[in-house]
C-alpha cells in the first residue's frame, strides 16, 4: 500500500499514544508502517513537521459545539468539556502539544468556537480575543496538570504531614470532575461579573466620581482635595 500522510500521521499517533512523543523515531515509524525510512521524507522533512500533522490530525477530531441557541455559559461548557475529552484521549500528544506556543490556531475548530460563543455572549470585539486567550490559558494549564499528576497529588496535599511520595500520573476521576467543573464555574462566573458590570452603566459618573470601564485599561482616577488656606 502506498504510503500516504494521512496514514503516516495516524501510525505515528499510534506509536505516540502509545510510547509517548518521545520514544517516537522516523525509523521507528517507518517499521511500523513496513517502509523504508527515507521514504517517509518524500511526505514529511522531519519530526517537527510529523508532531504538527499530528496535531492538526487530532485537533480536526474536535466537536465544534453546534447549540447555536443555548446559553453562552452553556456553550463554554460544553467547549470546554469536549476538548477536555480530546486531551484525555490522546494525553501523550496532547501534553506534548500544550507545550508548544503555536499549538492554538486562528483556524482551529476550539479557538473559532470560543471567540464566536464570546462574541454572542455580548463580549467587546476589542476584548474577544485577550479573553479567549486567557481562558485557553487557564483550561489547558489544569488539563496539563491533570495528565502529568500533578493535580491529583497538589488536591490530597496534607499541609502538616510530609509528602507522601509521587504515584505518578492518574487517570481523571471523581475529583478530577469535580474540580474541571469548578474552574469553569469560577471562569463563566467571573465573565458574567464583567458583562454585568457593563451593562449596569460603564463609565457612568457615581457620586462625582468617573468610573473606568470594566472593559478599560484605564486606572480610575480620583482627584485629591485640595485644602484651601484660611484667611483668618
């Protein structure tokens, strides 16, 4: 059988999911494909360009949220739950490819998604994209945490006994759960507290004194007073 990138990256994925990124060699994957090595480089000039078909193999698996009309807060859940499912899927890959800073793209299903959810959320369009880097930020931290352990091992930390040693990596449970739904909670409460404030009045004058938006960059500003010499 010819040898074809869409069937080079899914034996790589296999060997990934199964070794991790880096057991992975091109002659390794060349065994494993019963081809000769160098032929592997007519398709892909080396094991950066592999990770990245890779990458973009996996990340088109993305469930791109489809209830248009259910609520923001909703939406962000459910985004953020099914990437939560990919990561954990493939975790080898996935580790591997938080680590990089190009892993998101403009193009990729998850980021598309979470700025158009933002965007019907009532979120500025000048703040779509800070926020959604911020909450891909934060997301992908706990999920990095979560597949190499050290989640687990930080949530059963005992503040006056000594560390009870590392077990290692641990497959997401019950309390994994527990705590993905909680950061989602704090992240979708803490954005309702913005748009609210926003639509309570931004930048209204209260009490004579002017207001920064919750959306702005600019500190509030309050005068001091000034005291007046007697004449007496």
């Amino acid at each position: 059988m010819p040898l074809t990138e869409t069937g080079i990256y899914a034996a790589a994925l296999r060997l990934i999911d199964a070794d991790g990124v880096e057991a992975l060699t091109m002659r390794k994957l060349a065994t494993a494909l019963d081809a000769n090595p160098m032929s592997l480089y007519h398709h892909v000039p080396n094991k950066d360009a592999l990770l990245r078909g890779v990458a973009r193999m996996v990340g088109a698996q993305f469930r791109t949220v489809t209830l248009e009309d259910a609520p923001w807060q909703e939406r962000i859940r459910l985004l953020a739950t099914d990437f939560r499912t990919l990561a954990h899927r493939h975790p080898n890959l996935m580790a591997y490819s938080f680590s990089q800073p190009d892993f998101i793209q403009p193009e990729d299903p998850f980021w598309a998604a979470l700025t158009a959810t933002l965007d019907a959320a009532g979120v500025p369009h000048s703040e779509i994209r800070p926020i959604a880097a911020l909450m891909c930020a934060v997301v992908i931290g706990v999920l990095t945490a979560e597949l190499n352990g050290a989640l687990h091992q930080w949530s059963n930390l005992e503040p006056t006994a000594p560390a009870a040693g590392n077990d290692g990596p641990a497959d997401a449970g019950p309390e994994e759960d527990r705590m993905f739904r909680l950061v989602l909670d704090t992240i979708i409460t803490g954005l309702e507290g913005r748009l609210t404030a926003d639509d309570d009045g931004q930048g209204a004058d209260r009490g004579g004194v002017p207001e920064a938006g919750p959306w702005s960059d600019e500190p509030i500003f309050v005068p001091r007073q000034q005291s007046v010499p007697s004449t007496r």
